[in-house]
C-alpha cells in the first residue's frame, strides 16, 4: 500500500533511518527537491495561501499527489505568468487534503524542515534522495 505524504514525511520525520525506504519515491524526491534545491523553489507568493481547504479525509481528496507531483515544475517556471502559476496553485490546494496543503506551503516556501525537523537537506541527500549541499 502506498503511503499518503504526510503519513511519509511523519514516519521519516520521526526516524530518519525510514528514509532510505523511500529512496525510489518519485513524490518524495520532488518534494525534497522542491525543498530544498535552490534551483527548484517554487515562484509563488511566501506564506500561507489563502484557499477553500477540501474537506474530504485524508485520502479521498480529489487530487492525488503522487499524480500531481511530475507537474510541480510548472510553478518553477519563469514564462508563465504570476497569475497563471498562482491560480493553479490555488486550484491545486483546493483539492487536496488540508494537512497535505500545510505540507506544500511549508515546501512551496523551502520551509519543509520547520514541520519536520529531522527532514533536512542533509538527511535527504545522506539516504541519496538530492545532490548534498554545496560547501
């Protein structure tokens, strides 16, 4: 069975060791990527989006992230315009689950470690999941 991303980033964030398990999760890998990786923070506005949350169970929200997680390059791109990437944003969250939205805000901002501490670019790169920082 697949793991919905905040029950992923909950069992990584609480032993690291877990992270090697997903060292093949395409979702994982986009997320940590848009994370962490300079190149890949998302042009959006910072801080909370402001949206009608989905209020279906965790699971049955009419998106699926892991569908959704090869498009994520689109809110990176420069020759979209802001309203075009902020709007589909703003669609993307709504569909999802709120505790997935959290989860994205926190990684459309590069602020995945401050939900999940023991996240960071250097455990990601350590399991093999990113490039490790440059020195």
């Amino acid at each position: 069975m697949v793991k919905l991303l905040p029950e992923l980033l909950k069992e990584v964030n609480q032993n690291a060791e877990n992270m090697d398990n997903y060292r093949d999760n395409l979702l994982l890998k986009v997320i940590a990527a848009h994370s962490f990786l300079p190149k890949y923070k998302m042009l959006l506005p910072e801080g909370a989006t402001p949206h009608k949350p989905d209020d279906a169970p965790l699971g049955m929200s009419p998106v699926n992230l892991y569908a959704e997680a090869k498009r994520m390059y689109v809110f990176c791109r420069e020759d979209l315009p802001a309203l075009k990437r902020e709007t589909q944003w703003v669609s993307l969250l709504e569909q999802l689950h709120k505790d997935e939205t959290a989860i994205l805000d926190a990684v459309k901002d590069q602020k995945l470690h401050e939900l999940y501490p023991n996240i960071t670019w250097k455990a990601v790169s350590d399991a093999g999941i990113i490039p490790p920082p440059a020195e």
